[in-house]
C-alpha cells in the first residue's frame, strides 16, 4: 500500500479576512459592472436627445444625476447604437446618465428650454419624477472597512505583544510560560566535565540526575527524592552552569526560565504563567524546572505595606507555592532555582517539602580555581610553562566567572601584542587590567603630587612588611589604573576564621599611606579615601557585629534575616555614642601604631619611594632587597579530606 502524507489540517483564522475582504471587494466590482448606462453631459442630452423628442422618461436620482429613458422606436436609430444591445436593462432602461448640481436647477433649465424651444407641445415635453436611492452596500462597506482595519491593526499589534508571538502566537498565549525547553533532541553541550570547584554540590545534583534516571534505586528503599534544590551562592560562583550540566546530564525535559520571566504589567499574568509551567513539567515528566534568580518572584510577603506592596508578585509567589506542595501531588517534577539572596526568599518558599535541600556554592577555593582555569584555559594557546598553582595563588576572592573573564581577557592581551602563545605575563596584566582598571598612561600631574603617592604606597608596603598578620604584598605600582593614582597589591591569606590581632594588623598596614604622607611631609592630603573607608568598615564590624569591644561585650548587632527595620536602631543612644567612642578608638591606635612603625624605618622608606619613582613598579624582590626578608610565612593549607581518611 503506498503511505499517504500527513495533511496538516490545522485551519489559518487569517482566511477568514481575506474571504471577507474578497467579498466586499465583488460586491463593489459587481455594482460597477452592473451599472451599464453610457454617460453623457447635459448639453448632449438637450441638443441631441430632448430636441429631437428620443427622451420618453427622466428620473432624477438623489439630487445627483438623472438617468435618461429612450423611446423603444428610437433606441433603432444608429446614435443609441451602444444602447441597443444592453441585456441587463433592457429596452425599458435607463438608458443614459448624466450628472447635475441640483434637481431643482435642472427642473429650471428644462423649464427654460421648452420656452425657448415653443415648437415643442406641451403633450410632448417631459417633467422628472424624484427618487431617493440607499445604496445598502455601499453604507455598509463604508462603516464596516473602517472597523475591519481598526481590529486587524489591534490584533497584530496584540500578537505582536504576546510572548511567543511566532508562528501560532496570539494574544490568549500571553499567560503561557515563557520557559525554554531542553530534551534529549536539543544539543546541550555543557555536562558535569565543564564544571570545575563545585565538588560537593555536583554530588548533590548528580543524585538527582540519577534518581530520574534510575528511580527505582531508590524507591526500592522506601525513600523520596527532594522537590526542590535551591542554589545559593554570590554572583559568578556557577550556579547557572550547574543548572546547564544538569540539562546536559538529566536526558529528561528540562524547563529553564528566570524569574523575572513571570513578572508582566496584567494582573493574574504570573500565576497564569505558573501554572502553565507545571502543567507542561507535568505532562512530560520525569522532569526538572530550574527557575534562575528566584527571588525576582520568592520575596517575603507582607514586607512592603506602607509603600504598597506588589499584590501580583506575591499572587505568583502563592500559585508557586500550591505548585510545589498543594493537595495534587507532582510525581517526577524537581525544582531546582538558583539565587544569590537567600536571606530575602519567603520562609514557607525555603520549608522542607519545598526546597528541602539549600546547596550553598561558595567562592571557589586555591585548589578549585586551579580546576577552573584548567577548564577555562583548555582551548586557549597557553606556553607549556605555564603555571596553573601560580595563577590560582594570584587570584584569592576571584568567582568562576571572574576566572573566565580573566582567561578571555589575557587572550586579548596577548593578541593585542602579537603573539602565538599566551604566557605568564599576559595573565598577570589581565589581573591588573580587572583588579585595578585600565592604565591610563595620559595621566597629567606634578612632580609634587607623582611623589606624594609614591610615598604612600610605599607607607603601605612598609607598614605591611613589618607585620605579622598583614598580607603579603605582590605589587607596588604608582602608574595610574582606573579611578586610583597608585596601588599596593597584596596577595591575602584565606582565613575561614579571623582574630583580632589579624584584623587590626590589617587595618594598621592600610593607614600606613597617610600615616607616611604625615611622617614625610608633616601633612595628609585626599588620596587616603578609599583607606578610610576600608579601615572604617572594619573598626564598625568589630564593634557591632563580631563583638571586639570591651566596653560593648560579647554582643553583636547584626541580622541575618534581614527583618530588622532601618528605622529604628537596635540600641540606645547611650549605647550609640559608645560605638562612636570606640570605633575611633581603634582607628587611632591603629594609625599612631602605623607612625611608629615608619619613624622607625625612614631610611627603608625614603629608599623604597625613591626606587618606586624611578622604575614606577616594583615586586616582592625590590622590597626584599630593601626591606630584608619577611620574618612570617604564610601558614600552611590541609586538605580536611585527607585527615578524616
């Protein structure tokens, strides 16, 4: 038998215009074609018609035109000719027409002729009769072409409007979900390989992963898998990349959309949209919803009454909340979502049998970003000699997609300058160039000013080279980058605790550039801001938050739920100016600490500034040579795994 195609039947609703414009297109068409009179003036009709007596009948017609009857005996002669022969009207006609300004002037003219024309008996003259015509389709078209093309107009600009406005989009779809869907058919290249540092929470994930794939593993046991994953991390730490492993991994449908996707200006849109969502994961389950920035809908409700509160949002918050663990209960359908504000999601968003897991991806460990510049760094020309352990010691604080900026960007270094090979010192200028800022090289300043700076960074590095806990420096530069005129660069250490005496250190060897100006110049000047600012962060912190005060105690002001309101503080003013007391407290013992440290090495510091003037930047080797060896190693990392083994 021969296979017979599949005849798509799905009807177009744009057919249906254009058989109503075809339509109203033949009617005109057809009042044209069925109006056969021959037009003649009325000079013609006078001299040539109604002298010679051919006119049996006149009709005037809407006080427009008059149409002209031919006596049956007349229409023989050869001027009626073209009339003869007319199938539609016939010999009774009209016959002819001609157009005229008013019906009353041209009852006067023909008055006027037949006094002119005498000769003419009375018997024989003809008077028009009056008739008012309603052209019925003509009204109609004419109203009803108009709202055609006004609702034509409204449509496509509604379609148009609607999300997923393609083939098929119309404005019922706008509370469609707007999600993206990856099946086994859609090329997803990115899989667990490509994501490097996250050990622990790829272990999470990946059970995940192999509960959908394998369920009866697990419910042989007894046991449920978790509706919901929640990521949580600062920006860049690979949150998303982890959600597009998952899609690479999972081989089941995989709904991927933001947050911010069920927000619209129509009210009951987002809810809509929810549950149109889950309507789909759904029918195609097994499957995995994975909705990034979660917070752009998951906020705590009832937070904003008196500037008014966003009743949509928080609609859309409760349609997800019944989504996820309402009466109906979703067999195979995991939620994973992605955010970097956890503090501020709603606590029955959070609760157990919603997200029952929260996976918290901090920024990546020495170790870990090793193994992210291994990924990053495996379809780049990098030489043989580079060293991965020296890039990752030159990057603390760097994310996942910092190191990937920075991978990108010494590539461009390295093409800038012409080379084969990306090397070492590509990396290194491409650290400078996102850390401190494009060089501006066009920098004008005075002599005066160029050794101001020069001091005060090497403040800094002598300052921190004479302390224990300071961090070790790297750089030391005076060549303007971005918003600073100078830098010192330092390399710290990555504490998961941190002491007083660390943090106090810390704050001496950054008051070290004005307490240099001071001890040099017996003056200070405005490039200490971003110092003061820095030193005055911290002083606060010890004070309010990690309880360092003496006079304050073992309190601590800080609020991890993010409930407390900014209007009111939670201490008294009493207590407010012991705060204050204390605070500049240890910013001056801290700053007269960083004065005695340089009156007592002067000489190193007029040596350092002299040979930062000269060379502009200067490394951990000019500072050795200067300053001696430093007396403090960084103390020695330990893999906890290893021990529990």
């Amino acid at each position: 038998m021969k296979k017979t195609k599949k005849q798509n039947n799905q009807f177009n609703f744009y057919w249906i215009y254009g058989i109503i414009a075809i339509f109203f297109i033949a009617i005109q068409l057809f009042s044209l074609v069925s109006n056969p009179l021959k037009k003649i003036n009325k000079k013609e009709f006078f001299t040539n018609f109604l002298i010679e007596g051919d006119v049996e009948k006149l009709t005037i017609v809407n006080n427009e035109f008059v149409e002209v009857f031919i006596k049956s005996i007349k229409l023989e002669k050869n001027k009626h000719e073209d009339v003869q022969n007319n199938k539609i009207r016939g010999s009774k006609g009209p016959h002819y027409y001609f157009n005229i300004t008013s019906g009353e002037k041209f009852e006067n003219d023909l008055k006027e002729f037949y006094v002119n024309h005498d000769f003419i008996n009375a018997i024989d003259q003809i008077f028009p009769d009056v008739e008012t015509r309603k052209d019925v389709f003509g009204e109609m078209i004419s109203w009803l072409i108009p709202i055609f093309i006004m609702l034509f107009i409204w449509l496509y600009i509604m379609r148009r409007m609607s999300p997923g406005s393609g083939s098929g989009g119309s404005i019922f779809n706008i509370g469609k979900s707007k999600a993206e869907l990856f099946d086994k058919n859609t090329k997803q290249k990115t899989n667990f390989k490509d994501v490097a540092g996250l050990e622990g929470a790829k272990e999470e994930v990946q059970e995940i992963v192999d509960f959908l794939k394998n369920p009866k593993k697990y419910t042989s046991l007894g046991g449920k898998i978790p509706k919901g994953v929640l990521l949580v991390g600062p920006p860049g730490t690979g949150k998303t990349l982890l959600a597009k492993a998952v899609a690479g991994e999972a081989k089941v449908p995989f709904f991927s959309l933001s947050g911010s996707d069920f927000v619209e200006m129509f009210v009951g849109v987002g809810a809509s949209r929810v549950r149109d969502l889950f309507q789909n994961a759904k029918s195609k389950s097994p499957s995995i919803i994975f909705i990034d920035e979660i917070d752009a809908i998951g906020r705590s409700r009832g937070k904003n009454q008196i500037t008014g509160s966003n009743d949509e949002r928080e609609n859309t918050l409760n349609q997800l909340l019944t989504e996820m663990d309402g009466f109906g209960t979703n067999h195979h359908v995991i939620v994973i979502a992605a955010t970097n504000r956890a503090d501020v999601l709603d606590n029955a968003l959070v609760r157990a049998g919603r997200f029952d897991r929260q996976i918290y991806i901090d920024l990546p460990e020495l170790n870990e970003r090793k193994d992210i510049f291994l990924v990053h760094t495996k379809n780049l020309k990098i030489t043989k000699k580079l060293d991965l352990d020296f890039l990752a010691k030159q990057t603390p604080g760097f994310s996942g997609a910092d190191i990937a900026n920075l991978c990108n960007e010494s590539a461009l270094i390295a093409a800038r300058k012409n080379k084969k090979m990306i090397t070492k010192d590509d990396f290194l200028d491409a650290v400078d160039r996102i850390v401190g800022g494009v060089e501006r090289k066009n920098k004008l300043m005075t002599e005066e000013e160029r050794e101001i700076i020069a001091y005060h960074e090497s403040g800094h590095a002598t300052v921190s080279w004479m302390l224990e806990h300071a961090s070790p420096l790297v750089k030391v530069t005076i060549v303007p980058r971005g918003k600073s005129l100078g830098a010192a660069w330092y390399l710290p250490d990555e504490r998961q605790i941190t002491r007083v005496e660390q943090i106090l250190d810390e704050m001496c060897a950054t008051l070290g550039g004005r307490a240099a100006e001071e001890v040099m110049f017996n003056k200070i000047s405005t490039g200490a801001l971003s110092d003061l600012e820095k030193v005055s962060k911290q002083a606060k912190a010890m004070v309010l938050i990690y309880g360092f005060s003496d006079k304050i105690g073992n309190i601590t002001y800080y609020d991890s739920t993010g409930e407390e309101s900014y209007f009111n503080k939670p201490y008294s003013e009493e207590t407010a100016k012991i705060i204050d007391q204390e605070i500049k407290k240890i910013i001056s013992n801290e700053y007269d600490r960083a004065k005695k440290i340089l009156k007592k090495h002067k000489k190193e510091l007029n040596t350092l500034a002299k040979v930062l003037l000269e060379k502009e930047v200067i490394f951990k080797e000019d500072l050795e040579k200067t300053l001696g060896k430093r007396k403090w190693q960084a103390a020695k990392k330990i893999n906890i795994n290893k021990l529990r083994k």
